[in-house]
C-alpha cells in the first residue's frame, strides 16, 4: 500500500499528526534545514524538512507533533515549507509541539534559537 497513490501531484498542501521516529543531522547546503521523521500510523512514515530560517523546532524522539506544508513524492513521501511565506505566494505552513507553533516568524540568527 503506498500513500502516495492518494497524491496527484506534488504542491499539495497537507496536515499530519505523528510521532517523531528519528532526528536526522542537519542540512547546512544551501538553505539550513531540520530533517526528521514522523511515523504517522503503522504504514506511512514521511520526512520533514523545515527551514530553520523560521526557527528551529525543539525536536525529542518519541515527541508528538503535527505538521502543515507541503507534500512532496520524494521517497515515502516527504513535507516541507513547514513555515509562513513572508512573500505572500505560497500557502503557509507550521509546526505544533506541546501546544507551541513553529515557523510562523522569520529568525535573525537561527544558530542561537531553541
């Protein structure tokens, strides 16, 4: 069973709630992102990419998190643009741990952010 024969496309805007399974190591090329993994139910695991231009998201395994972006076919299925689109072209996204959203402001200086 793949998830991704519900998608048609990529650009879809999507809101999953999962657990997080595995932090992976940052990505610093280019544009620094977060990359992690949240297991949605037994079948569906997607990676999460989350800029951390919009902050840095306080990540714990085993942690329940729900995610708005978008949907990409890349692998199992991976989100990203978890974060507001200070252009105004692209719908928003965010990211909620223990109540707290994520990504909704730009960061000065994402290296001293927790």
């Amino acid at each position: 069973k793949s998830v991704m024969a519900n998608f048609k496309g990529d650009r879809t805007q999507v809101y999953v709630t999962g657990t997080i399974t595995e932090i992976k190591k940052e990505d610093h090329s280019g544009l620094a992102h977060q990359k992690y993994n949240i297991k949605i139910d037994k079948d569906i695991t997607f990676l999460i990419v989350s800029n951390l231009s919009f902050g840095r998201v306080p990540l714990t395994l085993g942690k329940t998190v729900s995610v708005c972006g978008e949907f990409k076919r890349v692998g199992k299925g991976m989100v990203h643009w978890t974060h507001f689109d200070p252009r105004g072209t692209h719908p928003d996204g965010f990211t909620i741990i223990d109540g707290q959203l994520y990504g909704d402001t730009e960061v000065e200086d994402f290296n001293n952010v927790n």
